[in-house]
C-alpha cells in the first residue's frame, strides 16, 4: 500500500506529463496521458471556447490538431492542488500561458485559465478522466491599470 504523499506525487506526476505532452507537441504520450474508454467511461474534454469533446477518439483528434496548430506553448502552473479519494483524484490549478504566433517573434501571454484535471488510478498508473479549462476573466479596471479584483 502506497503512503498518501506518493499517491499525491504520482497524480502530480500525471499532471505534469499531461502538460509536458502539449508543450512538447507530443500526441504519443498525450494518448498514454488519457484513460481509455473501459477505464474511465465518458471521458470528456473542455478547452476555451471550443465546443465540449466527449469520448476519447474525439479528444486525440482535437489535441492533435491543437498540437499542429500552435508553435509555441509554455504553461507556469500556480495554485495547485490534489485531492484523492480512493480511486479518483482531482487536481486543480491556474494555468499561466504564454504563447508565440507564427507571424510576430517573440512571445505573448496567452492570459490565465482556471483548470480541473480528474484523473482516475488504472493498472497503468494515474490516468486523465476530465479536463475542464475555464478562462479567468478580468474586470475593466484590471485590465486597464493592473489594480482591483479579479472577477
């Protein structure tokens, strides 16, 4: 029987390599990141402002066009935390992205997005049942002078 602090390392562990697989454009080990059907049914995916992605096959297929589509992608992960109740574990934290475009150097922030990671244990480890991405919207003032509250 594993100890609380290594369940809790090796859910951190799948978080990790769920966003090293789309920061490294890597769709081999994003399809090992996801549970498959008879491990976790319904397998869902939300991604800001696409349409809801339900079932693993319709899941690979978006990541693999995100993964085509984006050259650069760098997430700074704050606020996280894990929580584990049996065989479920949830991980929730703020995405900090930043981005490049294909036609400007550099890079730009891709803003903050608010994340729920649901992972489910399988024979082959922690493995990503739900992924829900919301982004965070700021008020006016915020925008404008960097002060007051987020919404």
């Amino acid at each position: 029987m594993r100890s609380r602090q290594e369940v809790m390392e090796r859910v951190a562990e799948a978080n990790a390599q769920f966003y090293g697989a789309i920061e490294n454009g890597d769709i081999d080990l994003m399809r090992r990141v996801w549970a498959e059907e008879d491990e976790a049914p319904d397998l869902v995916c939300i991604n800001p402002g696409w349409p809801l992605l339900r079932g693993r096959a319709e899941i690979m297929r978006a990541w693999t066009l995100i993964m085509a589509n984006v050259p650069y992608i760098q997430y700074v992960l704050t606020e996280t935390h894990i929580g584990v109740s049996g065989e479920v574990a949830m991980v929730t934290c703020e995405e900090n992205v930043l981005t490049a475009e294909d036609d400007s150097p550099g890079f730009v922030a891709g803003g903050q997005v608010v994340t729920t990671n649901m992972f489910v244990r399988t024979a082959e480890g922690w493995r990503l049942w739900s992924h829900h991405a919301s982004p965070v919207l700021l008020d006016e003032n915020e925008e404008q002078d960097g002060e007051g509250d987020a919404v």
